[in-house]
C-alpha cells in the first residue's frame, strides 16, 4: 500500500520515499536521506521567508505593522 501510495501521488517528498521503501542499502539510503535533508531545508527557507515578509512570525514587523492602527 506504502509503495502503492508513492507511486500514484505526485507528493513532495515521495520521490524519495519510494526509493527507501526498495532499496535499504545504507549508502543509498545516506544519500536519498541528505537529498531529503535538502529539499526539506530549501522548503522551509522559502516558508519562513514568506512569512517574515507578511510579518506573521516576525514581532517586530507586526508590531510596527499594527502599531499605527
């Protein structure tokens, strides 16, 4: 069902996902799992950077933001 999953879904992650679920050698493994590491942090660089230029998880922003109201 796992794999069936990984296959049909066009997912973020699944790519990645379905070559664990074959494959278990280590080294492959290390690599899928660094490549994931990778896009996990670019995904959330660009999250946070969309969010600290609204002023959602910036204070300071919010606060200057909602100061004048």
């Amino acid at each position: 069902m796992k794999s069936f999953l990984s296959l049909n879904t066009q997912g973020f992650f699944n790519k990645f996902y379905y070559q664990i679920y074959f494959d278990k050698t280590k080294a492959n493994y290390k690599l899928i799992k660094k490549e994931r590491k990778k896009q996990l942090n670019q995904f959330r660089d660009w999250f946070s950077m969309i969010f600290v230029k609204t002023g959602f998880l910036n204070p300071k922003a919010a606060i200057f933001k909602y100061s004048n109201l």
